[in-house]
C-alpha cells in the first residue's frame, strides 16, 4: 500500500525546522527580556557580558565570586580615564563613577565622597532596591515588605521602642548571655570545649535576641531556636541563589529550589509559634480591660510592635522573622569576627578584661557599655577590615537625582557605595593590619568624637550604612555583642584550633568561616598557669563524609521501615495461639484490636520523641535524655542492640518456609544454612548496594501489604461462601464468645502475643538522620503505616475465622494462614503459594533489621562504648556502616547456629520482646517525668495526648509483670520465666560493664576517663575517652558544634 502526504493538508515538511528556531529565538527574547539591560546612561561598564554570552548569567556568577575584585577594578579604570563630555548624562563628572554587572543586574557604583550626598536623600529608595533584590514578591519572601510598609510599623517600634529602652535591656540581655554560654558551651571548670565557632555563635545570638523580641518562653524553645538558625542562613542561600534566574522566572524556579522550600516550612514552623502566644496575650488584654484592671506588661518587641500598631493591621510573625535573620546573621558574624581577631593577642585581651573590671567595678550603670571605649574600638576595627558586606547604601532613584558635580542619577537607576575606603591607606594608615586601638585614638581627633564610634558610620566606614536608611537597630547589635564578649572575656580563655580562618566571599557577602574551629576553657587562675597548655590539647578528628549517612529515606521509605519491622511471619500464625488462649472468637478479635490501640498509642509517644529530638538513634537517645548517667543507659542498651536485637527467628521462619515451598525435605542444618543464607543476603546488600536495599524494602513491604490484603480478600471470598468445607458459624452472635478463658494468666499472655505482633513502630526513630524532613515525614509516616497495619491485622483474623474452623485453629500446628489457604483453593495453594509469600515476608523483616541494627550500633561507636569504635562509626566506601554490619551479621548467624533445636532454641530466639517491653517503659516514665520538671526543658513539636501516655504506660508495665505470673500448668522443659529473668540479666551485663569501665577501674587503677567530643552537623555527637592520672588536671571535654 503507498503512502501519500498531501503537502497542502499538511503544511510545509520545513516548518517542523523553522517552529523550533523560533521557538529558539522566543526562548532568548525572553531570556534576555528577563536579562538585566545594559548600560544606558554612557558610563562605563565593568564585568559586561562577553563575546558569545547572550545572557549576564556568567557575569553575574563571575561578580559573586571576584566582587571586591571587580569593584577595585572598576574604580581605578575610572579614576584614570579621561572621558570626552559628549553626553549631558556624563557633563562635569569627576571620574569616580560607573556601572558594573552584580548578581542582580547592572548598578551605578558611586565612590564614596558621595556618601554624605545622597545619605538623606528621599528620593533615592530604600524601598525600591529592596523589592528588586529581595524577591518579596515571591512566596516565602514576603517577610521582607514589614520593612517596607508605609505605616511604618516595623522602623517606628525599632526607634522609639527597642532603641530607647536598650539601658533597659542590659541586665536581661547579660543574664541570658550566662544562661546561653552555659547551655551551649560549658560552666564546669577545667573542661575545655572545640566549637564549630561561628555555628555556636549564631544559636547564642538567636537566643540572646530572642530574649528581647519574643520574651522569656519562647527564647528557650529549642524549636524556636532551631527556626531562628534556619531561616537566617536560608533567606541568605535563597536570595542569592534566584539572583541568578531572570526576574520573570524567579517565582517560578522558588517552588522547586531547595532553599526557597525550607524558607517557607521555616516561615510555616514560625507562625505555630508565635501566633499562639500573640493570641493569648491579646485575650489576656481584653480580659483585663474587661476586669477594669492593667494588664501584664511584657518587655520585649512583641508587645511594643502591638503598642506601636494600636489596632492597625500587621505581620507579627514576618516582624519577627525579620528581626531574627537581621540580628542573628550580622551580630553572630560579627562576634565571630571578633573571636578570630583576638586569637592570640594575650595583651589585648587582658587590657579588655581590664576595662571591663574597671567599668563594671561598682555594678551595672545605665552607660557602663559606654564606657567601654577599648572595646567599643575593637569591635569597629574588626567590622572596618572584614565587614558583612563590601558594599552599602543600596538605592534605587524613583526620579532622576543631580549631584554637586553634575553626575546624573538617572530613573530607575539602582546605586551603591562601595566600603573600599575602609582598605585604604589615605584613611586608615597600614589597612590590612588589625590595630585595635586604632579607633581608641581616633575619638580623641577633633570632628571625630562620633564618627569613630562602634555603632556610627561615615563615609570612610559604612559597617551599618549611612543615612536614613541606616541600620535602626545598630544600637541594640552593639550592646548585644558587647554583653556577648564581656562574658566571654570574664569566663572563657580561647584559641583557635589550627589554622586562623579566613573569611569567606560571596559576592558583596564578607562572612566568617563557617568551619573554623576555636577551643574554649573556663577562665582560672589555674588554667592562665598552665604554660599554654590549651595549644597541647588534643582534639578529636572526624571526616563527616566518613561517618554521616544521607537524608534519603522520604514518607514512603519511613512507611516501609515499621512496615517490614512489624510484619514478619508470626501474623500467619500467631492468631491460633491466641484463639487456644483466650478461648473464643470474641474475644480473640477484640485482644487483636486493644492490642492495636496500644501500639497505636506507643507510636505517638515515640512522635513526640522523634519531633523533640530528629536524630539518628531512637530508643538510646531517649534514655539518655531521660536519665542519668548518660553512659550507663548507653552501655545498657549496647548489650541490649547487640545481643536482643538479632533476627534469628525469622531467619529460621525463612528458611522453613522457602524448603517448604520449594518442596524439599527438612533437616536442622538445612533450615540453618539456607538461614544464614539469607541473612548474608540482607547484611550484604545493605552493605554493598545500598539502593538497592532500600528499593527492596519498600518492595517487600508492598508484598507483604498486598498478602494481608490477599488474604482479606480471601476471607470475604470465604463468607460469600467460596470455600471447600462448612460454613464454620464463627460470627454468630450467639456462640462467638463461647469458650471464652477465665484464666488471667491465659488472657494476659494472649494479649501479650498480640501486643508483640505489633512492635516495631519504633523503627524509623532509629535513623531519624536518614530521613527527610524527620518531624514533618514522622508525623505522616507512624499514623499511616500503624493504621493500615492494624486495620489489615484485625481484618486477617476476620478472615481467618471466616474459613478456617475452631477445631483447625486449636488442632494446627503450621500457619493458620495455610489452613485459610488450603479450604478455599485447595492443597496447591496451602504448600507452595503461601509458604513463599511468608518466606519473602521473613526476608523483608530481615532486611528491616539489617537496615536498622547496624546503624544503632554506629551510634553506639560515636558514644566511645562499643570496641574499636573509630572502625564501627565509619560508613565507608559503600556510603554503609560496614563494620557494623559484619558484627550484626557474626551475632545472628551465632543466635541461628548456637542453640539446640525445641524449647531452647524458641527461648533464645525468643529474647528480644521482653527487653523491648523494658526500654519502652522506660522511656515512657522518662518523658512523664520530663513533662513534670520544668527544668528539663523538654519541648516537642508534637504532644502526645495525657490518656495516650497513661494508657501506654499502664499497658507496658502489664507487659512487664504478666510474664512473671505462674501458669496454671506446665508443658515446657524451660522454667516459664527464664526468658524474663535472662533478658534482664543481658540489661544487667550492661550496667556491669559501666561499673567496671567508668567507675571500679578508673578507681582502683588511680585514673579518670576524659571525654573528647565532637558534635556534627546532624545533632549527633561523637565521643572518646581518653585515659588521664588523677594528679594531672581535672577531665576535660573537647566538643566541636
């Protein structure tokens, strides 16, 4: 058959090309609609596009990374061209002046002589700039307009509010400093700490400036805490990184860039707290006016901005977002700074704590922060040779702007002044070199009495602007910090640890070095003896690469996790146990649902554990929130992850299931070796392919949900009446209780099987540092997964009773599941169909272990507790904890092979369930405990209800007493509370083993155990300890924030 196109029906075989080179063409429009436009005004223009570059992309990347380059560049150009004046724009202009490229389009660069000009000038806009540079009309960006609004809410309550009461806010500001130091470094004496500097900077100032803005409750939120460090540090990445997109883009490309997405959960996350507290203290208000009385004043710009808006409407939350990233960006650099300059400069800093004797020598005065005039100097000594910026006085002109020399400032013009006078030898003889008296001197010229003050500026230093648009809230920064490094000075001896850091340059940005590391002491006339002896500490070195795991494990993920924990093989069988137990029908069913509320009750409880505290390690991270000594509950639960927590038992269960599906006669060594088979299997692709573990986790899990859900199915298929034998009337009303046990001890331990058929919910808390977004990902992972699993278990047993007859259920002696099978599709199914989905169902709680386990005992090995831990903490080359791994795998292949077949065997399979049952009650009673205490400063995003703690709590220590309860008859060859009384005792071995480590020997042997820490960025802290003689020094601790 011949195929004809019809040309003129189908139009032209070329227009395929020429739609895509217009499309080409459309696609560049529009880029370089959106690309900033070039030079107007007949200036010079530096960084311009090159050759072939039909978009400013690169030369925007090439201005962030060379900026103060480009800026010396670009002035020293002008200053030695000689322009012909053949454009009026340019008449009269004194050569200082031109335009240059930046990360946000072309700006005019005025040299600073016109600082003075333009700092008043209200038709150059603050404004403007801001909405141009910030992005506030992006979501997650709209923070930044409170500090544009006409009404002025935002700069008023800043100058006549937080300005005018700063002697005010001294004292409070000093005594949060003490709390703050303490919490985040140390108070005991002789202990030094190594902290990540500026990272601990940044969580002092947020809480110092917390203080002030959001009161007492909320500056002590660790939550808050967290946000405060959060949104700071993304507002600086998101903003920069949409500079390079064209404006018309931008809103766009924030819903996908990472940044912009954290911005707006920081925002969210914010608005949950400080909405309820505005609201309670505006009830609060109406119900004292409506009592005729004053109402509780607080000090702190919460109630100041609700003073100075008077009703008018406002975002208190964006207020204080923005207080918050200001003040804690800037301050926190700028202490950081301070800290770097001071290193080493023993003198100096003896004349500061001087200063600050003499000063303070009579208490505090109004002006005592005044008087500190050295340090005052410092600090602006510091800020002159590494400011926050390169640049300031960012405007826009809403009309054209003539300056005394005739240089135009055209419309729409955006201007900056750059701060190169602060690195110049005509203002600042010897620029590079730090003088810290420099500015000292300085106030004693004539005409420079303010100027050389901290918190003032002038055109030959623009640390906090100049002009109207000043900083407003440079006063409160430069009391802060000087609190800051009083307490700092009086209390701590310092030094850098290795190399002095550098800053860091981004574009404009000058920040300190975000990995520089200084190691602190509690100041003493001890420690000032010590010959130096801060530079001979050693400090603990850990590779991050080596030792962190990725943030991979995504809703699903954490779904599959409980999902393969909880559901092994024991939901086939375990149900006719606890029908021969409780004696009826109705009795069975209703065990399986309490069972169900209690679990569901124990994953809240471990919600609000893994939203108060996301990190990797669970259940050992919460006993050592909730008790001490902190390295006893961590050795018990060393014995306890590593001898309690093996999967033996499924296993075993696999491998009896595989031979039985495959049709193969069993034997002990062959159900042993295809055990240790699979085991092998799922250590080692957890191991080497760790992708692919994941993958086939959350496969298995599917497969196991599709069998309970196949199995549902076919217990409904049954009471349709699709089924090989008589209706077995397990339904009727009038006989489903019949037989029902009056023997407690028989009830208990039926629900104490079907509470054990549940655990596991835990799972996922054990490596919170894998999972993305942990308290959002948790708060939809735990409810899910313990939903659907109970849902599917209390339906299974349905369908159980639905086609499988009470005299099967108390006669079998395989899977109940195999009976249900066998009497609805006959032998076939029942020998090889459902023996393989178990087998498959036990290999994925086999690699739900695997995943788990390992990586406990790697947190272990961060704590310094198990042996050779610098091996056991390390995750390389496969990205996996290995060497965890391979002891997982020696232990349970020890459990599958070790005990002899029958009672012994069930026994010690058996031994994980009653340790569980004691951890978790533990930490239950711990969280009731830190509920009431108040100084345990306990604080969660998430709040597990009081009725759900207390029916958890009831409900586990039933757990722990029921075992020890005689039966009435005995039919086992073990004593029936062996696997309770040899559990315990492997808890026991734990706390031995802390006696003999950290008490008896160091006792007998005259020694102490030093502990060196470093804390790493997941909130994890990796520790060792190091042997030291009772006659030297105190231990010491070095930690690394």
């Amino acid at each position: 058959m011949e195929l004809k196109v019809d040309v003129k029906e189908h139009g032209n075989p070329l227009s395929l090309g020429t739609s895509i080179i217009l499309l080409a063409l459309v696609l560049i429009f529009l880029l370089r609609w959106g690309d900033t436009p070039a030079s107007q005004n007949g200036l010079p223009l530096i960084n311009a596009k090159r050759r072939f570059e039909f978009v400013d992309l690169l030369a925007k990347k090439r201005f962030i990374t060379n900026a103060q380059e480009l800026l010396k560049a670009g002035l020293k150009k002008v200053r030695r061209s000689q322009f012909a004046a053949t454009n009026r724009v340019i008449d009269h202009i004194k050569a200082s002046v031109f335009n240059i490229v930046t990360e946000n389009g072309v700006m005019m660069v005025l040299d600073p002589k016109y600082a003075d000009e333009i700092r008043n000038s209200k038709t150059l806009s603050l404004r403007k700039t801001l909405i141009e540079d910030m992005h506030v009309n992006v979501p997650g960006f709209e923070q930044q307009m409170q500090a544009l609004e006409d009404d002025e809410i935002f700069q008023t309550t800043l100058k006549t509010k937080l300005t005018r009461n700063l002697e005010d806010l001294n004292e409070i500001l000093s005594r949060e400093a003490t709390v703050a130091l303490q919490e985040h470094w140390t108070d005991n004496p002789g202990i030094i700490i190594h902290v990540q500097w500026h990272l601990s900077m940044l969580k002092i100032i947020a809480q110092l400036s917390s203080r002030v803005f959001l009161g007492d409750k909320i500056c002590h939120n660790p939550k808050w805490l967290r946000i405060s460090v959060d949104y700071s540090i993304d507002l600086f990445q998101a903003t920069f990184e949409l500079r390079i997109y064209p404006r018309f883009l931008r809103p766009l490309a924030s819903r996908f860039q990472p940044s912009c997405r954290r911005l707006r959960a920081d925002i969210r996350e914010a608005r949950s707290i400080i909405e309820p507290v505005i609201e309670e203290r505006r009830k609060a208000k109406a119900i004292a006016k409506q009592e005729g009385r004053d109402p509780e004043r607080h000090e702190d710009t919460i109630e100041w901005l609700e003073e100075v808006a008077n009703g008018r409407q406002y975002n208190p939350v964006s207020a204080q977002l923005l207080l918050s990233s200001a003040a804690v960006h800037t301050s926190s650099d700028m202490l950081t700074q301070v800290l770097y300059d001071l290193d080493g400069r023993q003198e100096l800093i003896e004349a500061l704590r001087e200063e600050i004797r003499s000063v303070f020598k009579n208490g505090w005065e109004r002006s005592s922060l005044a008087k500190l005039r050295l340090m005052d100097s410092v600090l602006k000594e510091s800020q002159r040779l590494k400011p926050i910026s390169s640049v300031s006085m960012r405007r826009m002109a809403e009309a054209p702007v003539t300056l005394s020399d005739g240089t135009i400032i055209p419309k729409d013009c955006k201007i900056i002044v750059p701060c190169l006078r602060q690195w110049d030898e005509k203002y600042y003889p010897d620029p590079e070199t730090f003088v810290p008296d420099r500015f000292l001197k300085l106030r004693n010229e004539p005409g420079y009495e303010h100027t050389a003050a901290f918190a003032n500026s002038s055109p030959n230093h623009l640390g906090f602007g100049l002009g109207r648009h000043a900083c407003p809230g440079r006063f409160f920064a430069a009391n802060e910090i000087k609190l800051a490094l009083c307490h700092i000075l009086m209390k701590y001896e310092f030094r850098v640890v290795g190399k002095k850091p550098e800053k860091v340059v981004f574009g404009t940005m000058l920040a300190a070095d975000p990995n520089g590391v200084i190691a602190v002491t509690i100041e003493t006339d001890a420690s000032r003896s010590r010959d130096d002896s801060l530079k001979a500490e050693e400090r603990l070195s850990v590779n991050e690469n080596h030792v962190l795991q990725d943030r991979k494990i995504g809703v699903l993920g954490a779904i599959s996790l409980v999902v393969n924990k909880i559901v092994g093989a024991g939901i086939f069988s375990t149900p006719s146990t606890i029908f021969k137990l409780s004696g009826s029908v109705g009795l069975s069913l209703i065990l399986w649902v309490v069972a169900g509320i209690i679990s569901a009750c124990g994953a809240l409880v471990m919600l609000e554990f893994g939203s108060g505290m996301p990190r990797s390690g669970g259940i050992k991270v919460y006993l050592e929130r909730c008790f001490s000594p902190k390295q006893m509950q961590t050795c018990i639960y060393l014995f306890f992850c590593l001898f309690l927590q093996v999967s033996a038992s499924n296993a075993i269960t696999a491998s009896e299931y595989l031979l039985s599906a495959a049709g193969v006669d069993s034997t002990t060594w062959k159900e042993r070796g295809l055990a240790i088979a699979a085991v092998s299997f799922a250590v080692g692709v957890h191991t080497c392919a760790p992708r692919l573990g994941r993958a086939m986790q959350d496969l298995l899990s599917m497969v196991k949900l599709f069998t309970l859900l196949f199995i549902v199915c076919t217990g409904f298929a049954a009471l349709a009446g699709h089924r090989r034998i008589p209706n077995p009337h397990n339904f009727d009303l009038k006989t489903s209780f019949e037989g029902t046990s009056n023997n407690g001890y028989d009830i208990g331990t039926a629900l104490l099987d079907a509470i054990f058929s549940y655990q596991g919910y835990d799972n996922v808390n054990a490596v919170l540092s894998e999972v993305k977004n942990p308290e959002h990902t948790l708060r939809i992972a735990l409810p899910s997964a313990m939903g659907i699993i109970t849902v599917l278990y209390v339906l299974a047993n349905v369908a159980y009773f639905a086609g499988v007859s009470k005299e099967e259920f108390r006669s079998a002696n395989v899977t109940i599941a195999a009976s249900l099978f066998r009497n609805v599709f006959g032998e076939t199914a029942a020998t090889r169909a459902l023996p393989a989905l178990v087998a498959l169902s036990a290999i994925g709680h086999l690699l739900g272990v695997a995943f788990v386990v390992p990586r406990l005992l790697q947190e272990l090995a961060k704590d310094g507790i198990t042996p050779f831990p610098n091996i056991m903490m390390q995750n390389r080359p496969f990205k996996t904890p290995i060497a965890a791994l391979f002891v997982h795998l020696c232990v349970t292949i020890l459990f599958i092979c070790a005990p002899p077949a029958g009672d012994a065997f069930s026994f010690v399979v058996g031994l994980s369930s009653y340790p569980m049952c004691v951890m978790l009650t533990a930490i239950t009673v711990g969280l009731v405990k830190m509920r009431f205490t108040p100084s345990e400063g306990w604080s969660s995003s998430y709040s597990a209800p009081w009725p759900v703690i207390v029916f958890y709590l009831a409900a586990n220590v039933f757990l722990l007493v029921m075992p020890f309860v005689p039966p009435n008859s005995r039919k086992s060859s073990i004593p029936y509370w062996l696997s309770p009384v040899v559990a315990l005792g492997i808890l026991g071995l734990g706390v031995i083993y802390y006696l003999l480590r950290f008490v008896l020997l160091p006792w007998v042997f005259g020694y102490s155990l030093r502990p060196v820490t470093k804390d790493l960025t997941d909130g994890s802290r990796v520790v060792r300890y190091r042997m030291q003689k009772n006659s030297s020094r105190e231990g010491t601790v070095e930690t690394f924030d």
